[in-house]
C-alpha cells in the first residue's frame, strides 16, 4: 500500500490563493470545526464521511485536501476516499495545528476542546477514579487496565473508539451535521463552479 500523498502549508495556501483551488474537507467534529478552521473548508466529519463515502464522492469532481488536528483522522479519511476511487486527494501535513503555528488565518468561532483533549479527560479520568475507587473496591483495578488495554489498541491499531463516541456527544455536533446538508454544500460549491456552458 502507497503512502497517502501530503502537501505543506505553504503549498496549500498557495493553491488555496490560485484561480482552481482544491476542495478543502476537514474530518473533525463540529465543535473543533467551529473552533477554527480555514476559511472555505466544509465539515465533513470522520465518521459521517466513512457512512456516505459514495455520495460524497459523487460531489468531489477536484483536487480534495483533508483536514483534521494534525492528521490522523485525516489518513483515516484519504483511506476511506480511495477505497471509493477517488485518487486527487492530499492530506495537509500536521493538520489545523500546523497551519496555525505556520500564522495561517482561520475562521474563528466558539471555543471547544479538540476531541484528543476530550479522550485524555476522559480516559484519565476513568484510570484515576478506578484506581482511587480501588482502595474501597479492589476489583475497579480492572477498569484502569481496560481503559490502558483500550488506549495501547488505538495506538496499535490507529483507531480510537472512545474518540467516535465521543463525537457523537451533543458538544461535538453542530446542527447542520447530516449527511444531506453536507452534500447539499458540495452540490452547490460544484454549480458555483461551473461556468454557463457548463466546464468548470
């Protein structure tokens, strides 16, 4: 299997800046999205993406760079979109991290913690609290170790259950976070696009 092909930050905003820019999807949830994230970007979300990955890619007729934190869940995404024959996608090396630190603007709004934080809060949490719970119950030892046994599998495996559910907590959605409004955004950007006789 080929690595997933990356592109910097300074070549994005490049593009981004030229007369056929690419279609920037950042993976994240709605509440990191609305966090920051670069201007003209649609949300997309990981798992939203993994579930209409073929009418999705229906929509993306240009080059495609995805987004994420720093580009794990960016990966996931290319995998994904390959799988489903799409071949003009890129991933943003370092992801919305380094197109921060790189003093690139974003779009800012509400201030959300970014879904890593929120897995180490509660993976954390947990551990501290069956240990210390522990002292009383001794058998709550065993939740810290499936909660260590969990995390050493995502890293094995670079997934994170906890990560997806968390997602999917009200915090982390937006309203328009459904597969029809965000294939209606790519509908439009498409048409907007094309010209009268109909090239883009």
């Amino acid at each position: 299997m080929t690595a997933p092909a990356t592109i910097d930050c300074d070549n994005l905003e490049c593009l981004l800046n030229s007369p056929t820019p690419p279609r920037v999807l950042d993976v994240r949830t709605p509440g990191e999205f609305e966090t920051a994230h670069i201007a003209g970007a649609y949300n997309v979300p990981l798992d939203l993406l993994r579930e209409h990955r073929d009418e999705i890619v229906r929509h993306l007729d240009q080059d495609v760079v995805l987004v994420c934190r720093s580009g794990q869940r960016a990966a996931q995404a290319e995998e994904t979109l390959r799988n489903a024959g799409l071949t003009n996608v890129h991933i943003l090396a370092g992801g919305i991290t380094a197109w921060e630190a790189k003093g690139f603007a974003v779009t800012r709004g509400a201030e959300r913690w970014d879904l890593e934080r929120q897995v180490r809060l509660v993976a954390g949490g947990l551990v501290f609290a069956s240990v210390l719970g522990s002292i009383a119950v001794p058998k709550l030892k065993w939740v810290a170790a499936a909660i260590g046994g969990g995390l050493t599998f995502a890293a094995l495996s670079n997934t994170c259950a906890m990560g997806m559910m968390l997602s999917k907590l009200p915090y982390n959605r937006g309203v328009t976070c459904d597969a029809q409004t965000i294939v209606a955004q790519l509908v439009d950007a498409t048409s907007a696009t094309e010209e009268p006789d109909g090239r883009s």
